[in-house]
C-alpha cells in the first residue's frame, strides 16, 4: 500500500495537485530546489503524508518484530540475542553486496520476500495472499512511470537521464534535478546565457595568467568542470567523484572529456582523498559541489556534509603549489548560504577574504583565493563576460552566518540555531510509536526493562558519533559506511559472545569501562581531530569500537538476569528510536554533544540496572543463570 501511495502521488496525479505535498516543512535549514512551507494548508498537508508514510511503515514491522520475539523466546536470551546480531550483520552483508551490484529495489525485496515466506509455509492462505501482494508489489516497482526516463540506482541514490527541451542531457537525483550536461566546446559561437555561462566556467583558469598545470575537480560530477579544464589547457585533471554512476554517465557527454588521457578518473570521497594524497596542484576546483540528495537532510540517510567545513577547505588549500588557486563554485539561493561560504573561505586562508564573481543574473557564484591569500582580479578581465565582482555584497557586516566546522557540519543551515520546526515532527513520530505499543501490547512495558530503554538510545548515540568519525578518519563512501555498521554489529556479538563464554555477571566494570571509553573518545575528539595518518585511524578504531564493545558486555549482561528477552528488546528498540530522535540535538550542540547525550543515558542505564538487580532474589538470578 505504500508504495502504491507514493508512485501514485510522484507519477499518477498532476503537479498541481501534489504541490502542498512537495515542500520542506523544516524552516532552520535551506534546501536546495525544494520550497519550506509557507501556509497552514502546506503544513496540514505534509504532515498528514508524513503521518500516514510512517503508519505504513511500521505497521509493516509489526508481524517482523512480534514474529521475532516469539522466535527469540524459545531460546536462552543471551544466545538468541546473538544469533539476532547474526542475522542483522548478514543483512548488512547482503545490503553491501545488492549496493555493489548496483541492485534495484526490487531485489532487496525479492531477497527480504524469499527469507519471510518460509514462515507461512504453514498455511495456504497467508502464503497464498502474501505471495499474491509481493507480486502487486513487484510490478509496482518494476514498471515504467516515467517514458523516456532511464533509471540508475548507484549505491547512493537513484539517478535519472533524460533530455531537456534543447536535447542536453539532464540528471536527476532522489527526483530532484542534479546536473545538465553543457556543450561549451564552440565557445566563440556561443550568445547570450550560454555565452556567460562558458566564461563562468572558463574564469578560474584565466585568472591565473599562466597554464592551469596539474588540476584537481573536486565534485567532478558528469564532466562540465573536466572539461573546462581542458578546454584551458590543463597538463592533468584529477577528476573527484564520489558516486561512480554519476562519472559513468559523464561518457555521454559532447565534449568526451573522461575519454581524455590528461584525465585521471578518481571514485572516491573528495575530503579523504585530498587528506590522503601525496601530489599538489596548480588550482583545486570545487564544481559546483551539491548533489542534494547527499550533502543535504533530503536524503534517506543523513550524510551531512564534511567537504563544505573550514577544516575541509584548510585541506584543500594546504594542497597548492606556490601561486596555486582554489575555485569554489556554487549555486548561491539565498544571502546567506553566499555569506557562510565568504566567512568559510576567509577563515581558512587566515583572515583573507575570497574574491566573489558572479554570472549575470545567475545564482552561480565563484568564491576565488590564491595559497598566498592575496587575489585580485581587475576589472578588465571581466569585461565582456557577463560576469561581475560581488565581493562587497557577502563582505556586509550586517549579513550574518556561522561557519560549518568538522563538529557542527550543517552547511544548509545559515544559523547555528535550534531545529525547533523539527521537534513537530519528532513529537508525531513519539505519540505514533506510543499509540501503535498501545493499541498492539495489552501489557504495560515493565519497569524492570527500563534499563534496556536506555541502553538502546545510549548505543544508537555512540552509533551515530561513530560513524561520523569513522567518515572523517575513512572517508564518506558507501562501503565505508558499510564496513562500520558491520563493524559495529561485530563488536556487539563478539561482546555477547564473551558474556555467554565466561558467564559474565558483573555490570560495574562493564559499565565503568564504557563511561572511561566515552570520556577518552570525547577528550581525543576535542584536542585532536581524525587525521588520515596510521596513528590518527588507530586513534579513531579505538574510539569507535571500544563503547560498542562495553555497551554489548553490559546489554548481555543484563540480559542473562534480565527477564524475558523479547521484553527487553522491545524496550531497546523503543530506546533507540528515542536515541535517533536526541540525535537531532547535533543540529545546534554539535556531535561532540553526543557524547555528553550517551554518557548520561548509560549512567541512567547503570543505576536502573542495579536497581533491578537488587530486586531479583540470588536463586531466581542463579536459575536464570
């Protein structure tokens, strides 16, 4: 049903009538090519779709979670507990494998449908009505909505390619337009806004007076910077594109310019692969770097950006030669996104402000610095271009913005202020969860379970900070992220593990070793941040898996004396998604403020945990045993 829902409101209903159900309702952060709400009609409407997208989906995994729990019952708790981790660590493996492949939905479906169908094997009719919905399902996902409209799904995000009105080739990304290929190649033909835009892109490389030399595109997407380059006679391009399917569609581009041997296609995050690389450049060049779907809360998982920090474009200016430029590029919506990017450039050249150049009556805007900080750019060379000098307009004191920094990475919110638009949704999410436990459980959550409440909103805080870090010291790319999330699961079943092995029954020293792991992992991360270097990555290992190993060691622990295990993963669960709800608080305190988060819910965690310890006499704790 929801996925009739939604291809139904994307393909089957006039844009006109879908309008209200198109908008952000979050003010505190801008999105790019997406309008924020601006009448109750709008906010009743998108909140309504929100209501009903997340009824649909958890009431899909309601039978999943009771069907669980009754499994998980049938066995000792600390084993079945494990062999959940198990499961979940396959399903990770299988996930990476199907994004590898550059899979469709319907496969992650397909596998998911093969895996639940040999729970109703008991019956004919809920297999044969079950069968009968995965196949509406099927071709509900596998029919073509959109004619004329290829479909990609890279392992980041689905792409479509199609032509515009002019035959150029457009990309969309998560249904959001990305990028149009540009024919600039017969620049002396070109009039009119082709005309300015060919000089945009061509205005970096003439500023320097000389030959680019070795360049290096940062977010070279489907070759409209590549090719810019070449057409000014770079000697060589590194060409940084975090999503291969987008470098493969640069093929199709006029221009051919990934066909060019001068170019050195590299499929990699652009901030660890500018960290990590021993060659230095002429110019770093920042195509107009924002894929929507990634660097913004669009997508289905938030992958904030690290590339837009002063940290990241420290990075890049310590990568130039004497003399070097970097050119960041950028489709500038509002003021004040224009304004941070001024404040982020000036800060990492030491106080040296950039040079803005904008392209008519274009949203396009380059901010431009030289090594030296020390870039003019006279007016002649503007001349007849259509381009124009605006540094003046981003250099207005009264123009305010706070900068992105490796702690705070929100780049789409102008301000650092509190997210207080989101808190409607996150209070839907709560009163919904609450509701369904309501009208599903006749029995009252038991206080003795309260522990494991905590537990699970402490580990999906660590969880969260650990993949943040894990991007910063790895890289960004989907099977980093990938081997992290495995990571994690292994930890917490080898920690499991080792509760079954030795009998552990001790929660002091678990519990105390998690609280010391959370206090050095905060200290490391406010004196040091997650360098590329073997001892930062090591520094960055430790951080990581060490509160994920002692937070399993006290969740099994517990669980041997615990009660009911179904019961106490229940209260996890619920846990967790309060976790992922506090998360948010990131968006104003920062990810360092999850420590501090985890650190009190786990000391909540420990005194419940004693609390009821105490209250279980030693023979019903020894039979449990």
């Amino acid at each position: 049903w929801q996925m009739l829902l939604m291809t139904g409101l994307r393909y089957g209903m006039p844009s006109e009538l879908t309008a209200s159900l198109r908008v952000i309702p979050f003010s505190e952060q801008l999105n790019m090519g997406v309008l924020t709400v601006t009448m109750v009609s709008q906010q009743v409407a998108i909140y309504f779709l929100l209501v009903v997208s997340f009824l649909l989906t958890a009431l899909a995994f309601i039978p999943i979670g009771q069907l669980c729990g009754s499994l998980m019952e049938l066995r000792e708790g600390v084993r079945a507990y494990g062999l959940n981790l198990l499961g979940s660590f396959a399903g990770v493996v299988l996930m990476f494998l199907a994004s590898y492949l550059w899979t469709p939905p319907i496969i992650w479906f397909a596998v998911c449908f093969a895996a639940m169908i040999c729970f109703l094997t008991f019956d004919r009719r809920p297999l044969a009505l079950s069968t009968a919905s995965f196949l509406t399902m099927a071709v509900v996902l596998a029919w073509p909505n959109s004619t004329g409209w290829e479909k990609i799904y890279s392992p980041y995000q689905l792409l479509e390619r199609g032509q515009d009105e002019w035959g150029s080739m457009v990309v969309s990304a998560g249904g959001h337009f990305y990028q149009r290929v540009h024919d600039l190649g017969r620049f002396e033909q070109l009039t009119g806004w082709p005309n300015q835009l060919a000089h945009f892109y061509q205005f970096p490389y003439r500023i320097r007076g000389r030959s680019p030399g070795r360049i290096a595109i940062v977010g070279s997407g489907t070759g409209n910077d590549v090719a810019a380059a070449l057409r000014n006679g770079a000697e060589s391009v590194d060409a940084i594109e975090i999503d291969p399917a987008i470098m493969e569609l640069g093929n199709y581009h006029p221009e051919r310019p990934y066909w060019d041997k001068r170019v050195t296609k590299v499929v990699n995050d652009a901030r660890t692969f500018l960290r990590t690389t021993p060659a230095s450049y002429d110019m770093v060049v920042y195509g107009l770097l924002d894929s929507h779907t990634l660097l913004s809360h669009a997508s289905s998982v938030r992958i904030d950006s690290f590339v837009y920090t002063v940290e990241g474009l420290r990075e890049a200016r310590a990568r130039l030669n004497e003399g070097g430029v970097l050119s960041l590029s950028f489709g500038v919506m509002t003021n004040e996104i224009g304004k941070k990017l001024y404040l982020m450039m000036e800060k990492a050249f030491d106080g040296h402000p950039p040079v803005c150049i904008k392209m008519g009556e274009s949203s396009f805007v380059a901010f431009l610095q030289n090594r030296e900080g020390n870039l003019a750019v006279p007016e002649s060379q503007l001349a007849a271009t259509g381009l124009t000098d605006i540094s003046s307009q981003f250099a207005d004191p009264a123009l305010q913005a706070d900068l992105s920094t490796d702690d705070w990475p929100f780049f789409y919110m102008p301000r650092r202020i509190y997210p207080t638009s989101y808190l409607i949704a996150l209070a839907l999410i709560l009163l919904l969860s609450i509701s369904l436990i309501g009208n599903f459980v006749s029995a009252k959550p038991a206080t003795g379970q309260a522990a494991f409440f905590f537990l699970g909103a402490g580990f999906m805080l660590v969880e969260t900070k650990g993949i943040t870090e894990a991007g910063l010291a790895f890289g960004n790319t989907w099977h980093v992220i990938g081997i992290v999330i495995a990571g994690i699961l292994a930890m917490a079943f080898l920690a499991n593990l080792c509760v079954q092995q030795f009998k552990l029954n001790n929660l002091v020293i678990p519990y105390f070793l998690l609280i010391a792991s959370l206090v050095g992992g905060w200290l490391i991360v406010r004196t040091h941040s997650f360098s590329p270097t073997t001892e930062g990555r090591l520094a960055t290992l430790a951080v990581l898996v060490a509160p994920i190993f002692f937070s399993g060691i006290a969740f099994s622990t517990l669980l041997r004396t615990g009660g009911g295990v179904s019961g106490a993963m229940a209260a996890n669960v619920l846990g967790a998604l309060c976790g992922g709800l506090l998360e948010y608080n990131s968006m104003y305190f920062g990810f360092q403020s999850l420590y501090v988060l985890a650190m009190g819910l786990y000391l909540a965690a420990f005194v419940l945990s004693v609390a009821s310890r105490s209250r279980v006499p030693a023979a019903g704790v020894a039979g449990m045993t």
